[in-house]
C-alpha cells in the first residue's frame, strides 16, 4: 500500500491514502522509516487493504452473530484454571492492589502470566 507523506507540521506528518482519505501520524526524531511505514501499515483504512474473504462467506450471505464458544483443550484449560488461582477473587485482588500498590500488581501478573503461559 503507498501513501503519501503530504505535509509534516510540528512533527505531525499528514498521511494521504490513495482513494483521498488521510490521517496524522505523530513523528520522533528516533523514528526509522520502517517504523513510520509499520505505524502507516497499520491504520491504513479497511477498505484499501488486500486480502481474501474466507471460503464460507459470500455477498449477500444473511448471517447470526454469536460469540465464539471457548476453547476446551485440556492443556488451554490448564494454564487459565491456573492463571485464575493464582489472580485468586477479585476482592483478594482488589485487596493486594490496596495493600501493595498498582505497579506491584501490574509485577505480580506479569509474574503469573510468565509462570502459566498459553500454550
């Protein structure tokens, strides 16, 4: 997808799309262009992006939304039963936030998060 840098004020550079739709970017002197192209690849507007519909879905297909059932792998399971034990309720966390403080939750789930992986 190309795109046009159109003018860079303040350290904004106006992004211009190829159908006439822009939008800002916000530049850091520590910015390479290929973080400026992956910050662009990423907003690129839906419509303009290539891609294919999967095979199930055809124009015109009336459809029913519904959420996406969870998985019931034993092993996928396994690692949320122990994420959940180790959170424990929310009033215990909510309680250890009160007692310890926010960043030493924010240290505590990474730690858990680390120590039960998904698969």
């Amino acid at each position: 997808m190309n795109y046009e840098v159109a003018e860079i004020n303040n350290g904004v550079a106006k992004i211009q799309f190829s159908d006439g739709t822009w939008t800002f970017v916000q530049l850091t002197a520590e910015m390479s262009e290929a973080d400026l192209d992956d910050i662009v690849h990423n907003i690129v507007p839906p419509h303009l992006k290539t891609g294919e519909a999967p095979s199930f879905l055809s124009a015109g297909a009336t459809r029913t939304a519904a959420a996406k059932p969870a998985p019931s792998s034993p092993e996928i399971a396994a690692y949320i039963l122990a994420r959940q034990m180790a959170y424990g309720t929310p009033e215990q966390q909510l309680e250890y936030i009160t007692e310890n403080g926010l960043d030493a939750w924010i240290a505590k789930v990474a730690q858990i998060k680390s120590d039960n992986p998904k698969p």
